[in-house]
C-alpha cells in the first residue's frame, strides 16, 4: 500500500498535523475492521463487537491528540 499523500489541504492551524501518523491508524483500525469481520464469521459476534468499540475509541483519542499536537506547533510559531 502506498503511503504517499499528493495533494491535502488543511487549515494554517492544522500545517503540522502528522499526516503519515494519522494513515497508520487509519491502517491500524482497517486491520482491526477485517479481523472484526472474521471474528464475526466465525461466530464470535461478542469478541467482533467489543473490538472495534475498543478500536474505535482508541483511533479517536489517538487522532485527537495528533490534532492537538499540531495545534501546540501552531501556537508556538504564532507566538514568536
């Protein structure tokens, strides 16, 4: 899979934001998506459903705080 981004727009507050960071959770909770999907098929419905509520959650959270991260970056090169 390629991990080439070309072309993305963003607002000046977001510049920094970790684009390669956020494709791998994105990859991650994809992963994550398939093995729910296999889990289920093999008729652990319970186990499919409580993984991707935990994955869910999680690539949340971690998305946020790549968000935040690049926010922090903004404000220090805005205040100097």
């Amino acid at each position: 899979m390629s991990k080439k981004v070309r072309s993305v727009r963003v607002p000046k507050e977001l510049e920094t934001l970790n684009l390669s960071g956020l494709i791998r959770e994105c990859e991650n909770h994809l992963r994550d998506l398939e093995s729910a999907t296999m889990l289920k098929q093999q008729g652990n419905q319970e186990a499919a459903e409580a993984l991707m509520k935990t994955r869910q959650s999680d690539l949340g959270k971690k998305i946020s705080k790549l968000v935040w991260e690049a926010r922090v970056q903004f404000g220090k090169h805005k205040g100097e």
